[in-house]
C-alpha cells in the first residue's frame, strides 16, 4: 500500500528558529499533500494543501508567512515553521492521496506519516 | 463547510465487550474514512468507506449515505484497540478531508 514518510519525527527548538518538517510519498506520486495541525487530545485541523508546483492554499486563519509549505516535486512536500514561538509547539501530520483516475476501489484513500513533534522552548 | 460529529467523545470497555462508534456529517460526502491514532500519533487508515458495509476481523463499519451517518463496530475489544478513533469525510465538491473530534477508546483488561 502508499506509504508517507515524514520527517523528523520530533523537534525541540528554540524560540525565533525556523524548523522544516519534510513528507515524501515513498512508492506513488502526490500532486496535492495536506498538512494538518493536532493539539494535545483534540482533533486534526487542516493547515494547508500543498499542490506541486503552484502555491499552497491555506486555511482560514492559518499564517502563509509562518508556515511556509513547499512542494518541490511529486513526491516531496515541505513545511517550515518560521521564527517558532512555545505556541507554535504542536503535532504536525502530513496527508498524501495515491489518486489514480478509474483506478481500483479505494484508490481515493489518504495516507498519513507518522507526524513530527515540534516543542518550541 | 462539512461538519463531523462523532459520539461517545470517551468510551471505557471491558475487555471483550462489543462497541459501537458513531459519525455524523452534515452533508454530501464522496469519501469517508475511519482511522485509529495509536498512542504515539500514528493514524492508522481502518476503512475507506463512502457507503455500504465493509469487515475486517474483529472490526467492521456501515456507512448510510443517504441518511449521513456512518458506524464503526468493535467486536471482543482487546486492550490493544485503546486510542483514539476519528471518522473523517470529504465533501463531495471538495479535495480535503475533514475530522471528526474523536472517540477516545479504553479497553481495560
């Protein structure tokens, strides 16, 4: 099955330091990626979806300038955290959808990494 | 946009008991997903089910489009099913999807 890598899995920085946080589809192409945003015992919140060579499209209320996304090539999206502050601190999870037009039931299944911890100190 | 509500927000079972979690969507959908976090974050996809009734061993989930709601079954829970649950839908003009707040599950042996 499609398999989202992402990298680091934690992070402790410090305040006023940027952190880039990579998702790579491992075994499919990924025009779109979405990152999504979870507080301590709550749901995921959408941050952004990250399309391939073309801006990002955030959500409302979400900062494009402190999260910057990235979506270099099929296969590689990027968020960096710029000049992160303690409540930036949070769990960031990537999404990647292995979509194949007329493709087998399913084939519209999104598949997260295994998120990154970021602590701002 | 969509809105997800899932019920019971907590749930406390005896090992073995049977379970079942509900998802309610307040609109059209062409995707639905229930996924199980694990205690260190992971989402575990469990079903890709817009519609109909699907199994997959001790768990199985219907969904009913038409009425827009969908269940998740826990049959003879184990302690290893403790987590969260969340249900998360795509609308059907829409390339995103939306969560759910979550059913937090304890299986105590």
């Amino acid at each position: 099955g499609a398999v989202v890598s992402q990298h680091p899995s934690r992070v402790i920085c410090k305040s006023g330091t940027s952190v880039k946080i990579e998702c790579r589809s491992l075994d499919f192409q990924a025009t779109t990626m979405f990152w999504y945003r979870q507080f301590p015992k709550k749901s995921l919140m959408l941050m952004a979806t990250s399309n391939e060579g073309s801006k990002a499209t955030y959500e409302q209320g979400v900062e494009k300038d402190k999260f910057l996304i990235n979506h270099a090539s099929l296969t590689l999206s990027t968020l960096t955290v710029t000049s992160a502050h303690p409540e930036d601190s949070s769990f960031y999870i990537c999404s990647a959808r292995d979509f194949r037009p007329g493709g087998p039931s399913g084939a519209n299944v999104l598949t997260f990494g295994a998120g990154s911890r970021l602590t701002v100190l | 946009g969509i809105q997800v509500e899932q019920s019971p927000p907590d749930l406390i079972l005896q090992e073995g008991a049977n379970s079942t979690l509900r998802c309610n969507f307040s609109d059209s959908v062409n995707n639905l997903q229930w996924f199980h976090q694990n205690p260190w974050g992971q989402l575990i996809n469990l079903f890709y089910i817009p519609s109909g009734t699907k199994q997959n061993g001790r768990l199985s989930a219907t969904t009913v489009a038409t009425e827009r709601y969908s269940l998740l079954y826990i049959s003879s829970s184990q302690t290893t099913d403790s987590g969260v649950y969340f249900c998360a839908v795509e609308e059907a003009a829409g390339n995103k999807l939306t969560f759910g707040g979550g059913t937090r599950v304890l299986v105590k042996p």
